[in-house]
C-alpha cells in the first residue's frame, strides 16, 4: 500500500475498506478476526 511503503505508515487495510464500504449516517460492522 501507498501508506506504507511510501510514507511508511504503519497501518493496516481497515483504513481503506472503512473507506470504501461506509456510507454517510450508517454503521458498518466489520468482523476483523
């Protein structure tokens, strides 16, 4: 990923696929087992 390879974040892939999967005034349930 962008974030860390080039600004070495050290972050993982919830970031994005909150991003992505959320929508405005709605609860995304992510089951990150």
């Amino acid at each position: 990923l962008i974030e860390n390879e080039y600004l070495g974040l050290e972050n993982g892939i919830l970031d994005q696929s909150a991003i992505l999967l959320s929508r405005s005034g709605c609860l995304t349930c992510m089951n990150c087992k």
